[in-house]
C-alpha cells in the first residue's frame, strides 16, 4: 500500500475512508476529479462485501480494485474488479488519465 500511495500522491490525493456505519475503503485517489479505490485482501477468492457496494455508491466511483495475492483478474460486481498484486503497476500507471 506504501508504494501505492507514493506513486499515485505524486499526481493526485490519496485517502482512507470510513462512515460511521462502518464500511471504509483502504484507500481512496482522486485524479483530474475521478474517483477510484484500492482495497487488500489477503486471501484466495476476495467476494464483494456490502461495504464495497456501499463506497462504490457513496463516493461514486469510477473503479474499485481489489488487490489480492493470486493471481487471477475478474471481476465481482459491476465497477469492482479482483486484481492479483503482479497487476498494480498497470492499473497505477493507466489511473485516471
């Protein structure tokens, strides 16, 4: 996550976000007024939660990854998407522009 958020503060602002319901996103970036949101998972099938539902809605945005040790990509609800950690350079490098 470290090296998420240097990479992309360099360019736009990154954030965590909580609501008092509790749902909360690990991390949230903002570029060129695009949303999108990184969560981690450390384990085999990540499955959307109802908080991924309700940060996708709440903040709009455009994507939420969620990063995972595997190594598969797919995705699990509309606008949330299961990448393998290998993949975090093509998805930071593509954000937002």
């Amino acid at each position: 996550m470290e090296q998420i958020i240097r990479f992309l503060s360099a360019d736009g602002e990154v954030f965590f976000y909580k609501t008092h319901s509790g749902a909360e996103l690990d991390l949230l970036f903002i570029r060129n007024a695009k949303r999108f949101g990184f969560e981690f998972k450390y384990m085999d099938a990540p499955r959307p939660t109802k908080s991924m539902h309700v940060v996708v809605q709440d903040l709009t945005l455009e994507k939420l990854w969620v990063i995972y040790p595997g190594e598969l990509r797919y995705p699990i609800a509309e606008k949330i998407e299961v990448i393998p950690i290998s993949s975090i350079g093509e998805i930071v490098t593509g954000i937002g522009t």
